[in-house]
C-alpha cells in the first residue's frame, strides 16, 4: 500500500478553552463521547492515510498515553513526537519533517472534525503535480446577517453557512475559508520556515508565491473547536441540532468499521 503521511498539530495550550484547556490538551476534549484526535485518524484512515505524525506540546503525555492504550489504533502507525511545550507551530513542524515518511504529506489542525473525500482530493493533487493544495470549507458564521437582494434587505439570519469573504480593501479579491488542511510536497519543507512565529501568515503567501497551488473544496462536514462555544454546539443537541446529527452519523459510520 502506498504510504501516506499526515501530520496532526497538537500541541497547543487550548488557552480559549479556560480551565479545561489547562487539564487537557486541546485534541483529547471528548465530543458526544470520543477524543478529537479519535475522529481525526480513524477518518483520516478510510482515506488511506497509514502514517500519523502527532508533535505534541502543552500535556503531550496524555497524547501518548491515550494513543498507546487505545485498541484501535495498536496496530497503526502512529508517531507521537515531543516537540516542546512553548515551540511555535513552524518549530513543530520542523522538528518532525525528516520523519514524513511520503513524499507528499497531509498537513492539519488537530482541533476539528471533519468527514470528507480527502482520498480524492488527494489523487487529484499527484495527478495534477500540484506542489499545494489548500483544502477550503464551508463554516457557519458567529455572528447575525442582514440578507441582501437587489439592493433590498430581504432577511436576518444567524449562524449562516459560508465558504468566501470579501474584501473591502479591493473590490476584485475574495478568499476562501481555509479549514487547516493542506496537501504538499515534501520538498516545501526544505524552504526556511523554522523560526517563522506564524507559521501560516509568514510562510504560506511565500510557497503561493513560488510553487504550484491549487484549492480544493472539502465537500462535508467541518467543525472546529476554537473554543468552548464551538464545542457546546456539537455537544449539546439543543444547540445546533443540524450539527449535532452530523456528527452522531460520523460516529455511526466509524464504529461500523470496527
């Protein structure tokens, strides 16, 4: 089988999740009763990705020890790797390239659940000799919108799923929301990037700049947990139901591969 590398971040403090964040790392917080880091590998497995790099940080102990004593994955190849408990995301990185065992890697955020076809996306970035692919998703918004159709308000609505932004700085730019995944080669790496104190906003318009990029849609679902909001969400069905249900079929579908 070929081997396919995915490098999950997570070794953060989780300083917006308070007193929790403080007891356990920010991958380990259960969701409807399984650890984030549960749904990242075991989705990122029916993907065919077989090699996981966890640079763990801020308690990366408990990291390990959930890892080696979780049935599941006893026969994965999993790589949990000390990386310091204040290392930038750039020094994480860094210290664990020379162990990516595929020449083109999985790189993501250890703080969302996601269902997805990445398996596709990344056929199409090896087919297409593509150097990076960002992988772009679809949130809800924190925040209400006033609808707007033909120059009339025609609504208000909260929590409105969303996928571009505008700017108002330059009419002719819009972006995409980047969900934390990126598919690249592993000779990106060779590019200086260790001492980079943000590892996205320093390094990536440099390779865009540089190297072949494309962005891929992540048709499914995505939710992160940037704070304590985000995981009362997926946690409590009162709050967002629709969220809520995809999440349970997530669990569904994965404990039926068992």
């Amino acid at each position: 089988m070929e081997l396919r590398t995915a490098i999950i971040l997570c070794g953060g403090k989780g300083t917006r999740l308070g007193n929790i964040g403080k007891k356990i790392p920010k991958t380990l917080i259960k969701i409807q009763g399984y650890p984030i880091i549960w749904y990242i590998i075991n989705i990122l497995k029916k993907n065919n990705f077989n090699h996981f790099i966890l640079p763990v940080g801020h308690k990366g102990n408990l990291i390990k020890k959930y890892i080696n004593n979780h049935k599941k994955f006893k026969k994965d190849n999993i790589d949990v790797v000390p990386t310091g408990e204040n290392s930038s995301i750039s020094k994480r990185i860094y210290k664990v390239k020379k162990i990516i065992k595929s020449e083109i890697f999985l790189l993501l955020n250890g703080d969302a659940i996601f269902d997805a076809n990445l398996d596709k996306i990344y056929k199409q970035h090896k087919s297409k000799k593509i150097d990076v692919s960002f992988i772009t998703c679809c949130t809800e918004a924190d925040f209400g919108t006033v609808g707007i159709k033909n120059n009339k308000i025609i609504d208000f609505k909260r929590g409105i799923s969303f996928n571009t932004v505008k700017s108002n700085n330059n009419k002719n730019y819009f972006g995409l929301v980047y969900s934390g995944m990126a598919i690249m080669k592993k000779k990106i790496l060779k590019e200086n990037f260790v001492n980079k104190s943000n590892f996205e906003k320093e390094f990536y318009p440099k390779i865009i700049k540089k190297y072949k990029c494309k962005s891929f849609d992540l048709d499914g679902t995505w939710h992160a947990m940037d704070n304590l909001k985000d995981i009362n969400i997926i946690n409590k069905k009162k709050e967002n139901i629709n969220m809520y249900k995809k999440i349970k079929k997530i669990i569904i579908k994965l404990n039926n591969d068992r």
